[in-house]
C-alpha cells in the first residue's frame, strides 16, 4: 500500500485537504458535577463563563425510567461509594433537574454570554430539550445509535447535533453519517473523536483517529470535534493540530468531589488554560508573511552575519 506525506502527517491511500485553523470552540460538559445541587451549577455557568472564558456549558438530562429498564433501576450503583441513593436509578433522579431547571438554566448562561447546551439521553429528554431551542444538542456514544431519537431530532429540531463516537466501531460511524445524510442533515453534524472511560490513559486516546476521521467524513458532515476523557490539558492542543474544531471537556470546581465524572474533569484553572493554549496555538499556525519579519529584521539589522 503505498504511503504518501501530506502535511507531514503519514496517511494511506491519498493525502487530506489542508487544515482550516478556525477558531477553537470550547465547550465545559458540567454534566452531573453539579451533584444536584441548582446552586452549584449556577455557580459553574458563571466561572465557565468569567473566569475560564470558554464558550459553552453542557448539562444532561434524562427519563431514567424511560433509559433504564426495572432491573437496572432497581440494582444497586457499581460504586456504592459515589451514590446518591440507594440504588442506581435512585442516584440518578438524585442528579436529575427537572425541566423547568433547564430553562433557569439557560436564563442563566444568556445572563452570563455562555451558549447553554445539553446531552440528551432518550427520546423525551430530546423532545424537552429541543423545546428550548438551544444552539446544539449533543449525543453521548453510548446512545449514538438510538435512531427513533435521531429521527425524531433530524424531523423536529433545526440546530446542530454533535455526536460523540466512542465505543463505536466504523461501521457504525458510517451508518450514523448516511443516516444524516439521507435526512438532508449531514451539514449540521459535527462527529466528536472520543474513547469512553473515566479518566482515559494517554496510550488510549487514540488522537489520531481525527485525522481518519476528516478523511472519511470532513467533506460530507459540518465538522469534526475532540471529547477528551483524559486528565491533563496537553493533548487539546494536539487534536487542534490535527484538524479539531470543537472542543469538550468535562468541568467541576473540585476534583475531589463525590461521583465519578470529576476524576476525568478539569478544574477551573485547567478549563482556563486549555482555551487559552488552543488559541495561542490558532495564533502561531501560520506560515511567515514575508521572508524575514519585522520583528526580525531589527534582530538582523544588530546581528545578521555581514561577511
């Protein structure tokens, strides 16, 4: 198979287009780090916000009892340690906001200029979302192939649909992408790279499968994103390099905190500095105006070798 250097990047069979550096869009998954708690995550929309200055929070919702069959409901959590209740779907109604707290929610993130955003976890939980009309709504990997939701979203919701592809071979992901395209959607689908664990060894997070990625579907869906699970800042700025747009990391105020996202989260000083290094790294992805630039030439001016 012949191998061809493109960007200076190794691909087979052909080379990428080149790489649009747009700027980086940062989403902060506060999840179900809010532990419940309205005020907490009130709290998180406005550091996400202020402080770490990135663009959007994320929440979830779900109908547990619509997601979860009797049994799992009523089983016990695996890690009794990070529980909210006595068994699993009672940790997970602990962590729920009801509906009308999403759209207090939303009020909040327009008050502090941060896009308010949602994962969707069955079909109700969709159809509630989407009544808010937010900017876009997201797809955790576990669902991604739950297809009377996607249809339904595809028929009814006109914003974009971001959908993460962990735990999801390629047959899959190119099913799910013929899928938007045969509902004339593929445009306002972004297909976020992401390996599913909590938190994710360097060894597994697999970035290059970004670059697979924007070499099978760049052209055809609007774009590709990175959802990193692991547990330091580095290796954002990487998927940028390799063609990521958007940007979601899961978010607490303290790492320390009960339950099992916070491990694989960043705090607020993390969150900061990722966006910063993303666009510091936008700033610095170019090739040079001129030959020598002027902030060099007084240097060759001073220095430059005369013979």
């Amino acid at each position: 198979m012949i191998l061809k250097v493109c960007h200076n990047i190794v691909l087979r069979k052909g080379c990428l287009p080149m790489i649009n550096y747009t700027t980086p869009y940062v989403i902060a998954e506060i999840g179900c780090n809010h532990m419940g708690d309205i005020d907490i995550a009130h709290e998180m929309i406005q550091t996400a916000s202020i402080f770490c200055k990135v663009d959007s929070v994320k929440f979830q919702k779900r109908c547990n009892k619509e997601l979860l069959s009797v049994e799992q409901y009523n089983a016990p959590h695996p890690a009794p340690y990070n529980s909210y209740g006595a068994t699993y779907g009672e940790h997970r109604e602990f962590l729920e906001f009801a509906f009308e707290q999403h759209k207090h929610l939303k009020e909040w993130c327009a008050e502090s200029k941060i896009t308010y955003s949602c994962s969707v976890w069955d079909l109700t939980s969709a159809k509630e979302i989407a009544s808010l009309e937010p900017e876009f709504i997201k797809i955790p990997s576990a669902i991604n192939n739950n297809y009377k939701m996607l249809q339904w979203l595809c028929d009814n919701y006109g914003g974009e649909i971001q959908i993460s592809v962990g735990m999801t071979t390629q047959t899959e992901e190119k099913e799910l992408v013929e899928f938007f395209e045969k509902n004339e959607r593929a445009k306002d689908l972004t297909i976020m790279a992401c390996t599913s664990g909590y938190p994710v060894p360097e060894s597994d997070m697999c970035l290059l499968e970004i670059t697979r990625l924007r070499k099978a579907y760049e052209n055809r869906i609007k774009r590709i994103g990175f959802s990193s699970h692991n547990a330091g800042i580095a290796l954002d700025v990487a998927a940028y390099t390799l063609g990521a747009t958007v940007f979601e990391r899961h978010f607490t105020l303290n790492r320390t905190w009960k339950g099992t996202d916070h491990a694989a989260s960043l705090e607020p000083d993390g969150l900061r500095r990722t966006k910063r290094n993303l666009l510091s790294t936008q700033a610095a992805l170019t090739y040079k105006r001129e030959e020598v630039l002027p902030i060099e030439q007084v240097q060759r001016d001073k220095l430059k070798y005369k013979g």
